[in-house]
C-alpha cells in the first residue's frame, strides 16, 4: 500500500470490518470470505482480548483470524484495526508473527496499532493502566523495535521499556510490513505523522475532530520532514444499509457501547459493566452509524471523508446478518462508490 492523497481519489479503496466483538471465529471467517467475493479491496479485523459485551459477546484472536482468512482469499488486504504491541503482547513478538504472515500473504499485510484500551490489556495481564505519555513512548518505541527485527539481523536494542539481545527475525518478507497507527487526539495524530505509514480514526466523531486530527498529522509530519500526503489514510466507516429503514436502525443496537461518551463508560474495564451501561444507551445506538435506505444519501455521507482526504473506506456494518448487508451495500453502493472514486 503507497502513500496517496485527497487529490488522487482513483486510489479510493474499500474494505470491510469483521466484527470480532459480534460473531465466533469460524463465522467471521466465512464473513471475511464472502467480503472478498462481494469486491471489497481490505478487511480489517481489532485486536480485542475481552467485548464490550459478556453475554453473546465474542473475542477471537485477531492473529490467528488473520492467518486463517489469508489461507482462503486471494487478494484482499489483511489488516489489525488495531492491535496493541506493547503490554498484552511484546513488539518483538508482534513483528515475528507479521513477518510470517507477510511471507504467507506478501503485499497483503498491514499492521494497524493504538496505545490500547485498559478493557483489552488490564484484565488479562493485571497491570497498572499507564497514563497515554508511556502508551505513547511504548508506542514509538515498539515502532522503532520492530522495523529493525524487519531490516536487520542479530538486533541488540537497548529501550525505556524493550530490549533485545542478536535477535533475528529469519523469515522476512521482502518490505517490510506497513503499520498504520490509530489516532483520536492531535497527539497521537502527530505521532502518527512522525512515524506512521499510515493513520486510522474511525467514523462518526464530528466534523471539527477531523480537522484537529488531519492538523496534528501534517504537523508531526512537517516537524519529521516527511510529506503529510505521503501517509495512508485509513478510516472505519460505520454504516447501516438496508432496503428496510427500521431494519437499519435496529441493527445497531448491539453497538450501543460505541454511543457512550468518555464520562459515561467512565474506564470501564468489565464487559458486564460495559454490557449494562450499552443497554442504557440502546436508544442512541444509531447515532455512530451512517443509517439509511437511501445508497445516493449514503454516498453523500462517505463523500465527506473522501473530501478530507481519507482512501482506505473500511465499512463496519452492525447487525447481526452479516450476509445480508454486505449483499446489499454491494449491489447498491458498492458501485456507486466505485464509478465517483474509481
């Protein structure tokens, strides 16, 4: 994947958004299957140790998912969407399961990373939950680590939080892997323009919130010497597309945790807390969500992060007949995305 930008739409992609918090790992096997016979270009799958739900609630692992899927497609894009290298697992780790997966799947791969969230790595290792200076210095850090273990051989790295000791990757791809890096403040964002190959945020936050994040970008970018544009960018769409209005709604009930706000989940780490507090919320679920019946009106609505300059369009469709919508958006928008942006 190169670097593109908002002036070059015929570089648009598409993408879709296995659901690991909704369906059991074989199930979203099939669902990743299926997004490549319907046409789409990626799928993106997070990395989740725990839901946000405990009843009917799913966590695959994200790695063994990927490989998996890579085994049955041909051509799309394999991306974490995000993982976290740094507490749960260790960047060393991370960069020698990429490595393989890129030798499996070569020109397929791309590692997307965040700092993490306290439900994904508190519970499952019993840590402290770092304040977002040590995320981001962990972040930096595994960033650095991996693309020696990718580049070099018997790498000694002597960090504030990894080492290594003449450690070698042995199975290489050819390029190294490319790690998009996830951003929701101009801080992050900046990092990401300082390190990144490419930059994720996800959809539905706000007009204003774009501009701040694209800003922080093109700032950590001009302050590393590099071209902003040169950057990938890469953003989760959530949408709900059916034939029937109240059908679109309803779907996105599941996902009442992503209308939460930051002082409503308060750093809950439980997913029965978290459960609780989306059923609360079950009301607003569609407010995250492009909902429609009307493929030109979504259209329209997705044009707005094309404009920004956004070219990876990873779809995340909420309901829990996976099949139907991406049936649907396929055969309606899918092609209306393609003859305005190629």
């Amino acid at each position: 994947m190169v670097g593109m930008t908002s002036s070059n739409h015929g570089t648009v992609r598409y993408g879709y958004k296995a659901s690991a918090e909704q369906f059991p790992p074989r199930q979203l096997v099939d669902f990743g299957v299926s997004a490549e016979r319907h046409g789409f270009d990626i799928v993106a799958v997070s990395d989740h140790f725990q839901p946000w739900r405990h009843h009917g609630g799913h966590a695959p692992n994200s790695l063994i998912y990927l490989a998996a899927l890579g085994e049955r497609t041909e051509r799309v894009t394999l991306a974490t969407s995000v993982l976290t290298p740094t507490l749960r697992y260790q960047p060393a780790v991370i960069a020698h399961t990429f490595a393989t997966l890129a030798c499996l799947n070569p020109g397929r791969v791309v590692l997307g990373i965040g700092t993490g969230e306290a439900m994904n790595e508190n519970p499952s290792i019993g840590i402290e939950w770092p304040k977002f200076k040590e995320r981001s210095e962990r972040l930096a850090e595994a960033v650095a680590l991996m693309r020696e273990l990718w580049t070099g051989e018997r790498v000694t790295f002597e960090g504030k939080y990894y080492r290594t000791v003449n450690a070698t990757i042995y199975d290489k791809p050819e390029q190294p892997v490319p790690i998009f890096i996830a951003a929701g403040g101009p801080k992050a964002a900046a990092l990401v323009g300082e390190i990144g190959d490419g930059f994720i945020v996800t959809s539905g936050k706000g007009e204003e919130l774009y501009h701040t994040l694209l800003g922080g970008l093109k700032d950590g970018a001009e302050k590393a010497g590099r071209d902003p544009g040169t950057i990938d960018k890469f953003i989760e769409i959530k949408v709900s597309y059916d034939h029937d209005d109240d059908f679109a709604k309803n779907a996105c009930e599941p996902w009442a945790a992503l209308a939460l706000t930051a002082d409503e989940k308060g750093g809950t780490e439980d997913p029965i807390e978290m459960e609780k507090l989306a059923e609360a919320a079950k009301d607003r679920a569609h407010t995250r969500f492009i909902v429609s019946k009307d493929p030109d009106e979504v259209v329209e609505k997705i044009a707005f992060y094309v404009d920004l300059g956004f070219q990876d369009l990873v779809f995340h469709f909420p309901g829990e007949d996976q099949e139907r919508a991406l049936t649907q958006f396929a055969a309606d928008v899918l092609p209306r995305l393609r003859e305005r942006w190629g």
